[in-house]
C-alpha cells in the first residue's frame, strides 16, 4: 500500500527537564543531522522544519516538590499543545523531535484538541519500556518524563498547566507496546484505569503482528485519530544504545519496522512523538539513524525498498 503523501510539520522540543539528566535536548539536532527531513522529502512528502520551541519558564506556577522542573516542562507543554494543535488544524502532520517524554504532556494534549475539534476520539500507541503514568504523589524519582500519559488522562492535575476543562484521552484508548519496566504503585493505577498493555512477554507469546492487528481494528472501529510516541527504550539497547533509561529485553529492528509498516498500512496515524534521544550517549549516531528509519517506515518506505550498505 502507498503512503498518501502529506505535508510534514517537524516541532523540535529541546527538553529535557523532565529526564532528571543531560542530553535530550540535543535530540531534535541529532534527527535533523541523521536526515529526517530529507529522508521524508526522497519519499514525495512535504517538509516544513518548524525549528525549535524555546519557550519562556511558566512562572505563574508555583514549584512542586515532587514534579521536578515544573515551570519548564510546563513551559514546553504549553508551546507545544499550541504549536500541535495549531499544526494539525493547517493540515499538516505534527511530527515532533524530542526531547525527553514529558513533552508529550503537552503534544498529546494539542492532539486531543484537534480530535475533538473533528468529533473523533483520540487514540495513543506509547511504544516505550515504561508505563509513565505515575503522578507527583506516586512518582519515586519526580521527574516528569514518568508522569505524561496520567497527565494527558487527566490523573496527574497537580498544577493549572493547562485548562482544567480541555480534552482528555480515555486511559482505555491508550495502548502500551514493549513496557517492560513499571514501578508497584503505577501497576495499580494503569490496571484500575483500563490502559491497554503489552509487556514484551506478551508480544513474545502472542507476536507483534497480532497486537498490532487488534490495535489498528479498534481505532479504525471507532473511528478514531491515531497519535504514535516512540521512546528511544522501547528499541533493545544493544540495536539504540542513545537513551538514558535502557531496559534489557527490547524490541528488535525487525519488530520496529513491522509496527511502522503497518501503521502506514492503516492510514490511521495523524501525529508522532519521537522522543528520549540523548546523542551524548548514542554511539556515533546510531540511535537517530534508526529513529529516522522507522519513521520512513511510517511514511511509506519497505524495508525491501532499502539498499544494501557495505559492512
């Protein structure tokens, strides 16, 4: 199947406050040093390469003593659920370069909105080793990074980020592929509130084709906007060693690809995080080559369509 050609909005998100370490903020450099926008303008797509948000620390807010950098992640939250939701109401495919996971508090949020603007629900594929759905009063470490799929689901409303009223994701409409690391507390909370998971035991016994199969059908029966977000550690560590929280027993280059073939199969997907990417831990670009690889996969390159490197 060929991928309809879009127009492609790139939104770095130099963040990485909410990691609790160095490094993310690189992330949208090393994407765009790795060729993600020509990679995506060789397959017919159009390229707008947005820069860089650089927004101001949210000073309204009062610091939190268990959500460390509040008023800079929540800066990055603000920006993007604008720059997203504007991005997506032009057409335009919001394709964001991260920059750790708590921005996808804000990216999921943008989304959100312009699903309801549509009268579509919003649906989230979070391909990542870790569940994130912790909050300020679960959360062992108070970085942000762990607390954004609570956030964007209305269980972590510790500070006015943003309006208590905007839309929220329904937790049983977020399906987690190759989690693989949750804390005790958080185990409890994503069973209570219905998220959909996939531990990599159970892609191991059940095959990630098949989970792919019953994801893309429920989101198609619905009716729904699909937004993807991809964590460097959903990957092995050994094939994307660029992340500073590797978790063992990842998914493979090969699984990866087949998640995004068929994502781009089902014409379902209407935005994309890619996020975690700490080049000062990459070994000479590796991991952002492989994060512009699947994301041609998700754009409509095949796996067989790609030429053979010399070793």
């Amino acid at each position: 199947m060929t991928a309809q050609k879009q127009t492609i909005a790139l939104i770095g998100a130099p963040l990485e406050e909410g990691s609790g370490r160095r490094g993310a903020a690189m992330g949208p450099t090393a994407l765009r040093i790795a060729g993600i926008d020509t990679t995506l303008a060789e397959l017919g797509h159009a390229v707008v390469d947005e820069g860089d948000l650089k927004p101001l620390p949210a000073r309204d807010l009062a610091n939190h003593p268990r959500a460390n950098n509040l008023q800079t992640v929540a800066a990055f939250t603000r920006a993007l659920d604008a720059a997203v939701h504007e991005a997506a109401r032009a057409g335009r495919f919001p394709l964001i370069l991260g920059g750790d996971h708590a921005l996808s508090m804000g990216s999921v949020s943008g989304m959100a909105r312009h699903a309801r603007d549509v009268g579509k629900p919003l649906f989230v594929l979070w391909l990542d080793a870790h569940a994130d759905f912790n909050s300020p009063e679960t959360s062992p470490s108070g970085n942000m990074h762990g607390m954004p799929v609570a956030f964007f689901c209305g269980e972590a409303e510790f500070a006015p980020i943003l309006a208590a009223g905007r839309p929220l994701v329904d937790p049983k409409n977020v399906f987690q592929v190759g989690i693989r690391s949750v804390d005790a507390r958080e185990r409890v909370e994503i069973a209570e509130h219905g998220v959909n998971v996939y531990d990599m035991r159970a892609v191991d016994e059940t095959g990630m084709a098949h989970i792919m199969h019953d994801i893309i059908d429920s989101v198609r029966q619905a009716g729904g906007l699909l937004h993807v977000s991809l964590d460097v550690d959903f990957l092995d560590p050994e094939i994307a060693p660029g992340v500073g929280t590797t978790v063992p027993g990842g998914a493979t280059f090969r699984e990866a690809h087949l998640i995004m073939e068929m994502l781009c199969d089902s014409g379902l997907v209407a935005s994309l995080d890619l996020v975690e990417l700490n080049p000062f831990l990459d070994d000479r670009g590796k991991s952002a080559r492989i994060l512009v690889e699947l994301t041609a996969s998700l754009f409509g390159r095949r796996v067989l369509d790609r030429p053979t490197r010399s070793a």
